[in-house]
C-alpha cells in the first residue's frame, strides 16, 4: 500500500499541531545525535513551540557550538595562538562525553528513552541487569557483615556474663567464709575446772 503523502501547510487544528510537533521535534533531535555520533560533527539545535517553549540539542553544548560561529578574525586569532584551540577542542571532547554520560544515566533511570530502537533498549537492558546484580552483591556482602558484627557482640556480651557471675560467686564465697570466721570468735571461753576445785577445797576447810 503506497504511502499518502503529507501536505506540507500550517495545521489548524492545534491538538493535532502539538502532537505532530512533538513527533517531529523528537525526530528532528534524533537524527541530529546519529549524524554528530557518525560523523563526530558539533551540532547546536534551538527549537521554539508556538507557545515559546524552548527545546534545545547540543553534542557538546549550545554556548560552545554557538561560540564557534565568531568572525574571520576570531579565526586568525586562533591560528596566532594554536594553544587556545587545542584547549577548545579539548573542552569540546570532554564537554560530548560529559553530555553522552549524562544522557546514559537517564536511560539508566529510564528517562529519554524515544529515539532508542530495539538493539539499544536490549543493550540498556543488559546494562541495567548487571548493575542490578552488582547492587544485589553489595546488599548481601552488606548483610552478612551487619550478621557477623552483630555475632561478635553477642560472644562479647555472653563472656561479660560469665565474668559478672565468677565475681558475683567469689563474692558470695568470701561473703560466707568471713560469717563462718565471726562466729567461731564470739562462742563462750571454756570454764577453768582448777579454780572451781581451788575454790570448794578452801570453803570446806
């Protein structure tokens, strides 16, 4: 079946108008992040919806990309002091590659996820099962050293036990052999049988 062809004119309706918008914008960006990934080209876009929302796509960044449009002169200049574009293009690089990790975390976290097609997504898939697994390992390695630790106060606090029962029964022991050691010293002295004897012999003289 031949595919209709679309009347390049304004839409009227403007429900249609912002989704074809939208369609077209993403589709737009799309295109831009495969020709600056083939191509390693520097692309600024700046896109403005009817209602003035600004919508923006930079391989590096817009300031930068825009900075790169300066007068012939700027060009001598830059030629005059080979240094300054060394640095330029070094910031560039780093500034693409600060921009294409940004972009990798938020897939990761599953946002920006339209202009991906189906090799991509099983990639990100991959990407995320193995993350998850390494995340998986951290949390056990992280479990089972909070059981151990938690082991180990246990065989601390069991011998702080014993050592409070031996000082509680060493006490007990003294405690009983110092009653032992009064008593044996309060008990009566013997009586002197001599004397008595000495004492009736005189009476009865």
């Amino acid at each position: 079946m031949t595919r209709q062809k679309i009347e390049i004119k304004k839409i009227d309706n403007i429900t249609a108008r912002q989704v074809t918008f939208s369609k077209r914008r993403k589709g737009l960006f799309k295109k831009a992040q495969e020709l600056s990934t083939l191509c390693d080209a520097e692309i600024a876009l700046m896109v403005f919806s009817s209602t003035g929302k600004l919508f923006e796509y930079a391989s590096s960044s817009v300031q930068l990309v825009i900075e790169r449009l300066g007068p012939l002169s700027d060009d001598t200049e830059r030629l005059d002091h080979p240094s300054i574009e060394y640095d330029r293009d070094t910031f560039s690089k780093l500034s693409k590659e600060e921009a294409n990790k940004v972009q990798e975390l938020r897939q990761l976290k599953g946002e920006e996820l339209e202009g991906l097609n189906t090799k991509e997504l099983e990639k990100l898939e991959d990407q995320i099962k193995r993350g998850l697994s390494r995340v998986v390992k951290a949390k056990d390695e992280m479990i089972m050293k909070e059981i151990n630790a938690l082991k180990r106060k246990g065989i601390q606090l069991m011998r702080e036990n014993q050592r409070l029962k031996q000082v509680k029964n060493v006490g007990e022991e003294q405690g009983r052999s110092s009653e032992s050691t009064n008593n044996g010293s309060t008990s009566d002295p013997p009586r002197d049988d001599d004397s008595s004897d000495t004492s009736l012999r005189l009476g009865s003289v």
